[in-house]
C-alpha cells in the first residue's frame, strides 16, 4: 500500500488557508499559510527551487508534497503532477491541494468532503485556497490582496494571509503560520536555494508575528550582505548595509555591535565610540565579548584601541 493509498487519519488535519505563487518579478516559488493548528509549516508547505510550490491541507496527506515536487522536477507540470496524486488517492474529496510549477502554471483541488466554508481562487500564477473558514470571502479576499498588492513577494504573500483573516480566517482561530520562499532557479545546493523560510509555531496572533520576522529576516540580510561588500573591499558599501540592519531591527544589540567593531577595525574610532556606548549601556556583557575579539583576529590588537573602547562605557 503506498503513501496515497493510506486511509485517512485524524492526526493528519491541517484546516488553513493559504497561497502557492509564483513572483512574475523573479521566478521565485513561495507558499504562505495559516491555521488554528499547531505548527502548520511543517506540515502544509512545501518548494524547491527551480520545480515549484506545494500546499497540501485539509485531511492532510503529507506526500503531496515531496511526491508533487518529484513530478514536476521530472518533467510534470502542476496540472499533471497533481491530476496524477489525485487518481492515486482514495481519499482525494478530503484533501486540499494547491500547485505551482516553475513556469507559473497553476493546479488546485479542493474536494468535496472538505468542511465549509472551503474554496479557492486561481489566478494569474497563484492560488489561494482555504478550508473550515468562517466566511466564504476568505479566499477571494486573499486572491484580491495578492493581485492588488505592490510590495516584494514576500510582503505580497504575507498580504493575502492577512486579508485572508481579515475576512474571517479559520473558524477556529488563530495558532500558527509559516512562509517558504526558493530560488526561481536550482545552485544545486538547498541551503543556498531558501531566500525566506519563517514558521510561527503557537502564536495568539501568528501573521503579525510572521511579519515581525520578516522584517528581522531582512535586517540579517543587510548585515550579511555587509560582510560580503565588506570581504570585497566596498568599506563604504558595507557600513552602509549594517547602518540598514541596525535601523531596521533597533531591538537587536548585535547589529550595531558589529557595525561599530567594524568602524572601530577600519580606524574610524570616533564614529564606533558613541555606538559601542551605546550597546555596553544597554547589556555589558558586549563589553566583555569586544575584548576577546583581538584574539580571534576580529579586531585590531591594539592596546590603545582597547582602552578607548572600554572607557566608551565598559563601567556601566
């Protein structure tokens, strides 16, 4: 009996409402979610760079998603991987499934067993599916969302789930949420292929979080890409991008730590001195990390240098 042939299982419920797309701007595949059920990312989303984006939901069966994706990394698109796993599945009029395939072609199935209020909208190179809703509007609301929004992908995505719940959201409520964004194209390495993956697992309010996240998640691109420009000689370039960082998340004491152990390295002390004040005012256990960097060659081992950034506000 293979994974399709399964009967139905009571820990396989997933009730949610999410979107699979790909971004006409870049190629990338993404798919968002949210659901009263906990750690919904796990379960529901799937992608892979230069193949597609997977939601699978509802009486969940979770195969759909690695099984879709062989398909399409085989040759299928979307229509035909899933047309093939519905055939397969004996319990295909309790799933939920939405596909979308490297060329932006879209498939979704919502069966007839699956608890109302249940529906999707497919669109130009998305779909938006949701299942055990309060209102019959969640759906269109995220398909209208997605279309009229402006912003990045990851933005545009995060849009629909928000309008989605707008309109109702899961009967149930609200518990977790999940976002999973790759590459339009395969480097042949996964870890490098994931521009965005963020899971709320339990969560009163799951897309704000999510947002909250990706906002972070932005802010660590800066900084990284900082130590690239940083490694490539651009000095300009990349205290410009860690400045970004620092400004975008505030809250976190190690973007302007490193910016100012940077600025401080580079000689331009005077310009580090107030931000290390700063950042020791706030938590001194920076202070005692700024001077065992000398020793793992990530800053100057230079007395002088040293003792100016203690007296910077190492008392405090």
């Amino acid at each position: 009996m293979n994974a399709l042939e399964r009967s139905y299982r009571p820990s396989q419920i997933a009730h949610t409402f999410s979107i699979v797309a790909r971004d006409p701007a870049t190629g990338n595949l993404g798919v968002a979610v949210q659901s009263h059920w906990f750690s919904v990312g796990s379960v529901v989303t799937w992608a892979e760079a230069g193949v597609g984006a997977v939601a699978t939901q509802a009486m969940v069966e979770a195969s759909y998603g690695p099984l879709g994706l062989h398909l399409m990394r085989a040759g299928k698109s979307a229509n035909q991987a899933l047309t093939a796993l519905l055939a397969a599945d004996e319990g295909r009029d309790r799933r939920q499934v939405a596909m979308v395939d490297s060329n932006g072609q879209i498939a979704v199935h919502t069966g007839d067993r699956c608890i109302a209020d249940a529906g999707h909208t497919a669109g130009d190179g998305f779909s938006t599916q949701a299942n055990m809703m309060a209102t019959a509007r969640v759906w269109p609301a995220m398909a209208d969302a997605y279309r009229a929004s402006k912003a990045p992908f990851p933005e545009r995505l995060l849009a629909s789930l928000e309008a989605g719940q707008a309109a109702g959201g899961d009967i149930r409520g609200k518990q977790s949420a999940a976002i999973l964004i790759v590459q339009a194209s395969s480097s042949g390495q996964p870890s490098a292929d994931t521009v965005v993956e963020l899971r709320i697992e339990d969560h009163q309010e799951p897309i704000q979080e999510l947002a909250r996240l990706l906002t972070l998640h932005r802010a660590y691109e800066h900084m990284n890409r900082g130590d690239e420009l940083l490694g490539s000689g651009d000095v300009e370039g990349a205290l410009d991008a860690y400045g970004t960082a620092a400004e975008m998340a505030p809250q976190v004491e190690e973007m302007p730590f490193w910016h100012a152990v940077t600025l401080a390295d580079l000689g331009r002390v005077e310009e580090a001195l107030p931000i290390f004040r700063d950042v020791f005012a706030t938590n001194p256990d920076w202070c005692t990390l700024v001077q065992n960097l000398p020793a793992a060659g990530l800053l100057s081992d230079d007395p002088e240098l040293m003792a100016r950034i203690i007296e910077a506000g190492c008392e405090h």
